[in-house]
C-alpha cells in the first residue's frame, strides 16, 4: 500500500502570508517551511479541527492523529483481512485483529519516517509545530527562520532512508520467522509497505522528499530556492498524470481493482493539488523582498491624546500627514485616531472631544522598524496579529502607522501602496 509521506518545509513568515493562496498554506506556511509527508500529504494545515487529536509528545514534538488516520486504518485493516485469512485459514475471528494490528504498525512505520524529518531538523535549529498523521501519510510542520538548501536536502532525505532501513530490518526479522504464522505474515506486509513508502517518497516530484530533494539541489546550484520549486513541482505534477496513468491502466485492460484504483487516483490528486500549491507559495515567497514597511507605512504624526480633535486636524492639515498618532504624557504613542469616527463627528463639536476619544489603541509593545520589509516583517507581524501597527524610524520616533491588509495585499500582489486611510 502506497503511504507516501512528503516533507514540506515552510519558513515561518511564510505561513501567514501564503496570503491570498490558500487556507492551507496559511497554516502550513513555508517561510520556513513545513513539511508534508507524501504518504499522505499534508492536507492537513494547522486548523484546529483537521489536526485532530494529539496522542503523544516525542522529543518535545506534539504527535497527532486525524480522523482520516482512523478511516484509512480501518480500511487498511478491512482490506487485509481476507489475505491474512488466506494465508492462516485456521484464525478465524482473530483475522480482524492481525490485521488491524498492521494496520497500527503501518501508522507506526510513518510516525518513525515523520520523526526522521523532525528530529533532523530539531538538530539544525529548526523548529517543528507537530507531526500529524492522516489518511495518505504524516506530515511534519517545520519551520526555520533561516533556510538553507543542504540542510533542507538532509531534512527531506531522512524520512524514505528511515522508512527504508524498518524495511531492511524487516527483511532481517522474515529470514528467521518461521514459515506460515501470524508474525511472519505482518512482518512480510510491514517490510514491503516501508520498502514502497521509502521508494515512493524518494520519487523526484514536489510534494515528495524527493521532490524537496530535487528542489534543494536546483536551490544549492542555482542559488534561487524559486528556480528548484518551480522544476520540483512540475517533476511533481508529471508524477501525478504518470500515476493516474498507472491508476486507470487495469480499467483499459478490462479489469477492475477498486482500491488500486482509488488509492492511486487519490494520490495522483493530491501531489497535482500540493505541487500547484508549492507553485503558489513560491510566487508568493519571490515577492516578499520587495514587500517594505517603508513602502506601506501611511505617515502619522504624534498628537497628545487630549488634544481637541479639531486641532489635531489643523496639524495633520499643515504637516500634510496621512495619519495621527496619540500619545500619552510620557510621549508614549497609545493609539491611532480613527477617520471615520472623526467624519461621524458634527463639526461643532471638535474643539470640544480629544482626539482619545475617536482613537483606537495600537498594539502595545510593537514597534514596526520602517526599515524592515520581506519575510522579516511578515514573521513580526504574524508574532502580534494586530490590524494596525506603528512604525518607528531608528532612533525610536515615530513614523506612521503600517495596516496588516496592506501588507497582506502587497505580498498577494493585488496592490503595491496603503491603502486610504480607514477608519
Ligand atoms: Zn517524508
């Protein structure tokens, strides 16, 4: 049975801003990188509900399973037990029970691939969010602020050298197992779906380690991480016609096979999707350095916060500013003043309310350096989700007030500059 797990890695910052491309993306996020694991896939993001539940805790990493996990098992189990009934036909009842045994061995043999890609990647400093394991595989959510393509190769060839090894010591184990029991049948069906699992993933197409391979060595060679995503995602996508090819070519011969059929037709969907994703969020990544605070920053002036709000306007007026920002006694900046409660304001009244009272609070304790831009700043924003942030040149002033749409547009590419002011 082809488990195939794939590797993603996602940087940090990435996550958030895969922007505009997906949900997934959002949670799976690669500024960094995390890492699906194509024995399945990672169709799994970080949503509450699709992590399912978790089950243990491995070298500090939460390990979770889905309930898509439970199905296949169950699926897994139902399909393998008439074979174990052929080969031990005296079990009876306990048929159902080998075989859902393989089944949990199965899950086992990902979980050991997941925490080869996880474990490595712990002891290149990068950090991992969880291992999940579910319908197709496991993925593993990596995430490193500093990416680099060698490590990255290690990270992704570890997992099919990990499945790989369970099935050398598999083979050992069936040299010694005596013929026709119970043992040496799970042994046997354990050793040949590690062999495919770690076989399979090395195959050179993203989402597979082997396409994370391909695409670090594109990376290592060319120095654009872009240049190996774009090829390891289409070997990626020629992978999945070859095998949707292999899926329906016993329907040509006039025989049918239905698990062949679904689980290979599956697979193919899945690595087509997470391939076209991978494209995406590269386009999204190779934007992100022109994406600069100073750009997007509307310009803001600092106003006392009992300022009346009509001459905190005046100001604005004369030093022809886009924003303003409240401050406190201590000339602390405390909010920024919201235009729209100001237009709903009757103009009688402006001498007479201070600007406080029409002002929303900025996030406290963030300060945006105008200076920052790319995955440094989307990573910043994302530590402090807030819809506004002030931004401060170097010597701690202040500069203007930065809108997290803007930036999230800015990285989808829909718009380069601030959007008007909003209140
Ligand atoms: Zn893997």
């Amino acid at each position: 049975m082809g488990v195939p797990t794939a590797q993603v890695s996602r940087g940090r910052g990435s996550p958030a801003y895969s922007g505009g491309v997906s949900e997934e993306q959002r949670q799976q996020g690669r500024a960094g990188g995390g890492a699906p694991d194509a024995s399945g896939g990672d169709t799994t993001g970080g949503g509450s509900g699709r992590n399912g539940w978790e089950i243990a805790r491995l070298f500090g990493i939460p390990v979770h399973v889905n309930s898509s996990w439970l199905i296949a098992s169950l699926v897994i189990a139902l399909v393998f037990t008439p074979f174990v009934l052929d080969q031990v036909p005296d079990l009876g009842g306990l048929a159902y029970l080998v075989a859902f045994a393989f089944a949990v061995l199965l899950g086992l043999s990902v979980l050991v691939h997941e925490l080869a890609h996880s474990v490595t990647a712990l002891a290149y400093g990068y950090r991992v969010r969880r291992i999940t394991l579910h319908l197709l595989g496991g993925v593993s959510e990596i995430e490193g602020d500093d990416r680099r393509p060698w490590p990255d190769l290690v990270i992704a060839l570890v997992g099919p050298l990990a499945s790989l090894a369970l099935a050398a010591v598999g083979f050992g184990l069936l040299q010694v197992l005596p013929d026709g029991t119970v043992v040496r049948l799970v042994a046997w069906q354990i050793t040949t779906a590690n062999l495919i699992v770690g076989v399979f993933n090395l195959l050179p197409g993203l989402p597979l380690d082997g396409g994370r391979i391909l695409r670090d060595l594109v990376w290592a060679m060319t120095g654009r991480e872009t240049t190996g995503t774009v090829v390891a995602a289409w070997f990626g996508r020629v992978l999945a016609v070859g095998l949707a090819v292999m899926a329906v070519l016993p329907l040509l011969r006039g025989s049918l096979d239905i698990i062949w059929l679904a689980w290979g037709l599956m697979l193919a969907g899945f690595i087509w999707i997470q391939a076209g994703i991978a494209l995406k969020v590269s386009k999204v990544r190779s934007r992100l350095p022109a994406v600069t605070t100073r750009d997007l920053t509307r310009r803001a002036i600092p106003v006392p916060a009992d300022t009346p709000v009509s001459e905190a306007l005046r100001r604005l007026e004369a030093a022809q500013a886009g924003g303003l920002v409240t401050t406190g006694r201590d000339q602390q900046p405390l909010g920024i003043v919201n235009e729209a409660a100001v237009r709903a304001l009757p103009v009688e009244r402006r001498p007479w309310v201070p600007v406080s009272s029409v002002s929303r609070l900025l996030a406290p304790d963030v300060r945006v350096p105008v200076e920052s831009a790319g995955e440094k700043l989307v990573t910043l924003l994302q530590a402090h989700p807030a819809p506004e942030y002030l931004v401060v040149d170097a010597d701690g002033s202040i500069y203007g007030v930065l809108a997290y749409d803007d930036v999230e547009r800015a990285v989808s590419g829909l718009a380069g500059r601030p959007s008007a002011p909003r209140g």
